[in-house]
C-alpha cells in the first residue's frame, strides 16, 4: 500500500513540474515575441511614402500578419526552438575545436 501512495505522489510531482515549465514556457515565449514585435514596428507599419522610394523592400505580406495567432505560436515553440537552437551551435562549435585539435 506504501508504494502505491509513492507513485502517486511521483506521478503529481512529475505532473506538477511539467506544468511550472509550461507556464516558464508560455512566460519566456510572449516576453521574446513582444519584445521582437517592438523592434520591428518601422517592418509592420506601411509607409506609402517610403515604400514607393523603395520598392524592393516592400513587405506586401503585412496585411496578413495576425499578431494574436503569432502570440499563440510565440507561447507554445519559441523557447523551445532557442533552446534548441543554442543546443545546436554549442554542440557544433565544440565539435568543430574537437576535429580542429585533433587534426594536428
């Protein structure tokens, strides 16, 4: 019967700590997103005055940008993918000083 209670209570500790790195998640996604939808309001806003000057730099897809669905894939991948991300040149930085220091 012990046991059966200490599986339980590792069962809600598991559940419960996947919960807190959900919600750090869901934090440290929106806080990244606002602060990347800051820094490109002069990208968002049109400005016919100045696109007409230049064209080739025209962003014609801004009237399809819906902030909150890009809010809602900030909240669910975004720190995943930095996470991921760092991960990934970390790991291929290491591995290239590895093949570079035995190569001589």
């Amino acid at each position: 019967m012990t046991s059966y209670y200490l599986i339980i209570y590792l069962i809600g500790f598991k559940i419960e700590t996947i919960v807190t790195c959900l919600k750090w998640n869901a934090i440290i996604g929106t806080v990244l997103f606002a602060y990347g939808v800051y820094g490109n309001q002069a990208v968002r806003n049109v400005v016919e005055e100045r696109d007409s000057k230049y064209p080739a730099y025209r962003r014609y897809d801004t009237k399809n940008w819906n902030l909150p669905m890009l809010y809602l894939g900030a909240i669910t991948l975004l720190p995943i993918r930095l996470c991921i991300g760092i991960g990934m040149t970390i790991f291929i930085s290491s591995y290239a000083v590895f093949v570079m220091l035995t190569a001589c």
